[in-house]
C-alpha cells in the first residue's frame, strides 16, 4: 500500500478553545470520497441573495451560518475542493505535549509539567534554558490564561522576540526553544509576530492538546458541504472581479466572463494573494503588504520496525545551524497515515529556498537527520515529496489589527485568518463576523 501524499496548507495550526479544546498541526492529509457537488456553473446566473467566495474554512463558517439563519447564499470556489475542518469527530490522535530539542550532538525533552510532570522534572537541569526560565513560562501561562481571547487579541502589541525578552527569558531558552517552536508555527523563526497571537496560542496550548486526525482531515470539508443545500456550492468556478456599479450590492464576474449578481452583499474569503487580485483597483480599502511567510515540507518513508524513536512527539532543531526548523513520524501519531509496514516522516523549513534544488534540499535533509538519529538508519530513507508552499500563512508581524470591521465596502465583507489570527479558530470566527456584520447592516439579524 504506498503512501498518498497532499500539499499542506500550512505546518501549524490551531483551535483556541473558544471553539473546540484542540490545537491542531497539519502537515498530512489521505484523500477521501469526496461529496458530490456541482463542478461546473451553469449556463446562466443571474443572482444570489449573498455570494460568498472561496471554500476555505471562512467560506465554509459563512455558509454555514448563512444556512442556519435561512439565508440563502452562493458558495463559489476556484479550485475542484472544499477547504478543511479540524472536529474532535476525526477521531484526534495526541501529540507527546511538549519536544524534544537537538541541541549539542543529543535530544533534550521539554515537557508541559501539568501532563508530564516526571519528565519535566527530570528536564530541569537541561541546557534548554535555564531553571528561571521553567518558572517564567509556568507564570507566562497563567498571565494568558487569566485574559479573554478578546481581551488579547486587543492588547498593546510588541513583537514577539521583544516580549519575551521583556518578560525575562534567556538568551538560550530563545534561541533553543522559542525560535524553532514557535518560529514553526509563525514561519518566522526571527520572531517578529506581534505578541497578540503569542499570547493566543500560548493560552490554547496550556487549555489544549497538539493532535493528528485519524483518518485524514479530507473528510470534514465533504461533511461540512453535505450539510449545505447541493446547488448552493459551485467548484471550479474562478471569481475574477468584484464590480459596484451603480449597485447598493456588488456583483461577480467569473472567469467564464458571466457574471453574479448579489441581493445582500458579498463575502470575500479567499487568501490575501487573490484578495488582492479580485479587488484591485475596485476599492478604497488598503492592506499595507507586509512578506509572505512560507515554508518547504519534505515527506519520507522507512520502514516501520526501523523508526529511531516510538514517542508522538515533535523534533526541534535548536542548534541553530541546519536547515530543518522541526520534524516528526506522523505514524507514531496517527497509524492511520502509513501502511502497517511503513513510517512516515515529515521535516519542515521555513522559506522557499528559491536557490535550491527539490534534490540539494532533499541531500542537505538527509545529512542533518543523519547527525539527529544516525547515517545508518536515516540514508535508507525513501524520499516521497517536496512540497513548496509560497503563502503559507498571513505575516502578522505588528502592526495589527485582529478584530477589524469586516466590512470593507458597500455590502463588501472580508473573512479569513488574516482578518483575525492567523489560526483555524482565526477563519471560523472571522467567517461569522462576516455574516453577523452583513446581516447587522441589512437589519437582518435574528433577534
């Protein structure tokens, strides 16, 4: 049985839990059955009561509250798929809460003292950090468990890097943890992401736990969808423009040249690079363009009974020199995503590394691992794929703004992580607050 591998849309990724008690990581997914839907537009459209477009997760928490409210809408989505859902009824397989930092030619464990109490006991003497350090981060903890979500996502903000040398951490605890821990889930191991999704995901991480779907996230946006009315979603339906008019309402104009007009208004929930293509030059709203953050992900096979180590655990490269940030075996999490017989090992870097090679990138891979777990179990590893992923999550370094109106326009609404925190939680709420806000405007909202 070989492995099947799909292009992740990011390396981390978290559900504060205001929504569910989960954060996610989502690097693999296996295809599914997917849900019947209409693949191609029809020949006419005239109009839609709201058009949201793009069936990412914001799309899809737009819709959902659109049908829940007996609106109806038009779901138009690029791409031949529905974007993804994390739900504890995947079936959630547990990270080891904590890592295991490459440090000084060895592993060195940091581990939640409220989970892993022994181990982190046993971890207080280690080089990553110093023992100031451990009880900084138990008072960090509760700082941030002691705010609401709103009441962080609002705070004076600072980058990241500066907050925690303004709350105390040392040089090496930075450096050997932080940067690659958190650097991973920011792309942006320099830490400049303001101190608002910091302190966010650092409340989800003490309140949730880091997991693996069982069976694949391909599932729940095909669930998702098949709660919604069947001609309400259109895939393989590219939005071009968005057009005013003389409207109260904007229209859409397709790729095919035909055009979708809206009664209510319509719902922007597409990533920033389309965002911009869609709307330029047909609205006041300005976003300052900060970099993209990106990341390459390299996936391997071994053999099962050849697996350096057992634990659900993440792999963090806090040396300093290399190119790997962090790595994991997502069938010592999730059986489920490999054969009874095979490993999968999937290895993150942070940026595109546009001058190398998909082989000098895979070369460079093999020789680090080969000095984390030995040349001669990790050189009989069998490549599988490199993925190259441009856009992989909106750069929220400050300033920032996590709770703006969505309303950009007239009836012209925006949703998605970018809009809020750079999260999953992030695109579900923003997607609500798209449709609270139109429903507000258009005195729709129930009472």
């Amino acid at each position: 049985m070989p492995l099947t591998l799909r292009p992740p849309s990011s390396t981390f990724s978290f559900l504060s839990p205001a929504a569910k008690p989960t954060a996610t990581y989502r690097f693999y997914t296996i295809p599914r059955a997917s849900t019947q839907l209409a693949l191609n537009p029809p020949s006419v459209i005239k109009t839609a009561p709201v058009i949201v477009v793009g069936a990412g997760l914001a799309g899809l928490a737009a819709a959902t509250l659109l049908n829940s409210d007996n609106i109806p809408f038009l779901l138009l989505e690029a791409s031949d798929g529905v974007g993804v859902e994390p739900m504890l009824a995947l079936n959630l397989q547990k990270f080891y809460s904590g890592a295991r930092v490459y440090y000084g030619g060895e592993f060195h464990t940091v581990a939640d003292p409220l989970r892993h109490f022994s181990d982190s006991v046993l971890s207080l003497g280690n080089p990553i950090g110093t023992v100031f350090d451990k009880l900084l981060i138990a008072l960090t903890r509760a700082r941030v468990l002691s705010k609401s979500d709103e009441e962080i996502l609002k705070a004076d903000e600072v980058p990241t890097i500066q907050l925690l040398k303004s709350i105390g951490f040392s040089d090496s605890i930075i450096g050997r943890f932080f940067r690659p821990f958190f650097g991973g889930i920011f792309f942006n191991p320099e830490l400049e992401t303001t101190s608002r999704l910091f302190d966010f995901i650092f409340k989800v991480l003490a309140l949730g736990d880091n997991t693996l779907p069982a069976n694949g996230i391909g599932e729940i946006p095909n669930q998702l969808a098949a709660k919604l009315p069947s001609d309400s979603i259109m895939l393989n339906t590219e939005v071009v423009s968005v057009d005013f008019n003389d409207s109260n309402s904007p229209s859409v104009t397709l790729e095919s040249g035909e055009t979708v007009k809206s009664e209510l208004g319509v719902i922007m929930a597409v990533e920033e690079p389309a965002r911009d293509k869609i709307l330029a030059g047909r609205t006041t709203w300005v976003q300052k363009k900060k970099p993209d953050r990106s990341t390459v992900c390299l996936y391997f096979s071994l053999d099962r009974d050849q697996i350096p180590v057992r634990d659900p655990v993440l792999f963090l490269n806090g040396s300093g020199e290399g190119i790997i940030n962090n790595m994991f075996f997502a069938t010592n999490v999730a059986p489920s995503y490999g054969p009874s017989n095979k490993a999968l090992a999937s290895v993150s870097l942070i940026g595109l590394y546009e001058n190398d090679s998909d082989d000098d990138l895979r070369a460079k891979v093999i020789k680090e691992l080969s000095c984390w777990f030995g040349a001669s179990k990790v050189e009989s590893w069998q490549h599988l794929r490199t993925y190259r992923i441009g856009f992989t999550q909106p750069n929220q370094s400050p300033p920032t703004d996590l709770m703006k109106n969505p309303n950009i326009g007239s009836a012209l609404y925006l949703c998605g992580d970018y809009v809020t925190s750079a999260t999953f939680d992030g695109a579900l709420v923003s997607g609500r607050r798209a449709v609270e806000a139109l429903l507000k405007d258009r005195a729709l909202a129930p009472v």
